[in-house]
C-alpha cells in the first residue's frame, strides 16, 4: 500500500472570535496560487501564509478594511475574490449584460420578418406603357 502525503493543520488563533474574523476576510481574497479559490479554502503554502498574515494583522488591532486594502495594495485588485465596481472594472461587471443585450439584438433583427409591402394596383396608363414597352398587343378585357 503507498504512503499518503499528510499536511500538517493549519495553526489556529487561540481566540475564536479572532479565528472567525480571520476566515472572513480569508473567504474575501483569492488564492493567488490555485486562482479559482478563496486563501481560506485553499491549503497552497501562500494561503497557509496570507492567512498567518491576516491573523497577526487582528492581533495588532488593524480592521478587516484596513487588512483588505493591505492585500489589495500589496497583490493588485485581483486578490479581491469579489472585485469591487470601479471605474476600472465597470466592463468587468457590465461586459456580459452588455453583450447579453446585443446578441438579443442581434437576434431580434435576424429572425423578425419585415411586414410585407401593399400591392398597388397598376394604373391603366401604366399598364399600357408597360404593353408598349414591351411589345405586347392590347389585349379585350
């Protein structure tokens, strides 16, 4: 039978509420390592880090702002699990509805049929122009 590799337990805050306010804000910022998790999801040696990170930064009395603008600042917005609206990441939140509400237009245009033009009827003088034109003998009606 192989041997599993086992990794040791993350170390916990010895206050819970200090461990509670930790993971909070850890499920705020992205693993920048695994890219599609959360630090506090993720067991990458930078997460196990920002984490300890984060921890420290409460035992010294710094708010969960100040802690997201450390990481922000130190990492770019990217950290951010859920990026903030910006001026910078405007497209980013409305790029999708945006091209959600062209392809509908799109869509709408291509399949809409344009309303069929009346006929009008053909004077009698340009019926006999028409005849004239191309030759064709007046017919009794």
């Amino acid at each position: 039978m192989g041997h599993l590799a086992a990794k040791e337990a993350p170390t916990l805050a010895k206050d819970p509420v200090l461990e509670a306010q930790m993971m909070s804000i850890a499920h705020e910022l992205r693993c920048l390592v695994c890219q599609n998790e959360t630090i506090a999801a993720s067991q990458a040696d930078l997460a196990v880090d920002l984490r300890e990170q984060i921890r420290e930064k409460l035992q010294q009395g710094e708010t969960p702002a100040e802690i997201r603008k450390f990481m922000v600042d130190r990492y770019g917005e990217f950290v951010l699990y859920k990026p903030r609206l910006s001026s910078r990441t405007m497209l980013l939140w409305g790029g999708p509805f945006i091209l959600l509400l062209i392809g509908f237009a799109v869509l709408w245009r291509t399949i809409r049929k344009p309303p069929p033009e009346p006929e009008t009827p053909m004077s009698t003088q340009d019926e006999e122009r028409a005849r004239e034109l191309l030759g064709i003998a007046k017919e009794k009606r």
